[in-house]
C-alpha cells in the first residue's frame, strides 16, 4: 500500500494543489492511503468523486475506477478557524504496452550489492543499451538486457562518474522507443 502525506497547519497555506499519475497496469497494487496531520487533530474531511469520507486516512484502491481524472479534496473544520482546502488531481492512465526503466546509481566495488547496472522492463523485444561517458565514446553496449554493466571498460574498473545511457527497444505491438538517462558510478 503506498501512502501520500498532507501536512496542515493553520494559516501557513492557501488552497494547495498537488498531482499524481497513476498507470493502471495489471498485477500492481493500486491502493494507496491518503493521510493529512492537522494543527488542530482529529478528522479531516476528504471529498472523492461526489463522496464525503470524515477520517484521519483516506484509502483508495484506484483498480476500481475508470481512467480518467478525479480530485481529492481535504480541509478540516475548526472550532473557530477552519483549515484551508487542499487540492489533489489523480490522473489515471492505462498502462502502457511496454516500458523500460534502470537504476540512476551502482557501486561496482566488488562486494555482494548492486555491482551491475541493467535496465529493466516488460513487453519489449529487440533491446539494446549502450553507455557513453563525458566524451561521447561508447564504453560498454549490449543487445541482451541479462548482460549489464559491470563498471568497466577496456578491462579497467571505470572512474567514479556520471555516465549516460542510451536505451532502445520495441514493444510488443511492434512500437519503437528510445530512453536517455544518467548513471553515477560510485565506490
């Protein structure tokens, strides 16, 4: 279950607004627990697609609404000064056919955690990766995403850097995409 934190404290804001994109992709969990803290304590009321909840936490599971947009709002009353109006825009997204991700950081050092780089992903095909340092020269490549970066070059354990990473591949519905990131190397 993931969970969103609102902070209130009188008079410190004015009717916030916030975003968050969620992809309706099969086998996750789309739950997610909307929690607020009040100078004032007790229960906030959060309003959700015409419906009023008077609790501490909302939680949503997003699996059973359509995509679309929907708008949380939150406020609580106060015996003599009400909290302002908190916005929060959920937009929902079906998940799309494929996709490709990889960590920003790794420590090639040598111990037993996290001495390979590798993107990873679901419903692609035809994968390929290279990595290019400050100076444009492709210091590691590869066409199987099983095969990662290890750290080094030419044999020699890389410096501690940032590099980028080129990514491409096809989606299962025969789609082309391309990824661009950066990667820091560190011991």
């Amino acid at each position: 279950m993931k969970k969103i934190l609102f902070i209130f404290f009188l008079f410190s804001f004015h009717n916030l607004f916030s975003q968050q994109v969620i992809e309706k992709c099969v086998d996750e969990n789309l739950t997610y627990t909307y929690s607020s803290e009040s100078s004032l304590g007790g229960n906030m009321s959060w309003n959700l697609n015409n419906q009023t909840f008077i609790t501490t936490d909302l939680v949503v599971d997003w699996s059973y609404y359509p995509i679309g947009n929907y708008e949380i709002m939150v406020y609580q009353d106060g015996l003599f000064c009400p909290s302002d109006t908190v916005y929060f825009t959920v937009t929902l997204l079906e998940c799309p056919t494929s996709s490709m991700w990889a960590p920003n950081s790794f420590t090639p050092n040598g111990d037993k955690d996290n001495n390979i780089w590798c993107p990873v992903g679901y419903n692609y095909f035809k994968e390929h990766f290279f990595i290019v340092n400050r100076w444009g020269e492709i210091i590691f490549e590869s066409y199987d995403l099983n095969n990662g970066w290890n750290g080094t070059y030419m044999g020699n354990l890389c410096q501690q850097d940032v590099y980028v990473y080129v990514l491409e591949w096809y989606s299962i519905d025969n789609r082309y995409f391309r990824k661009y990131g950066h990667i820091t190397l560190l011991r």
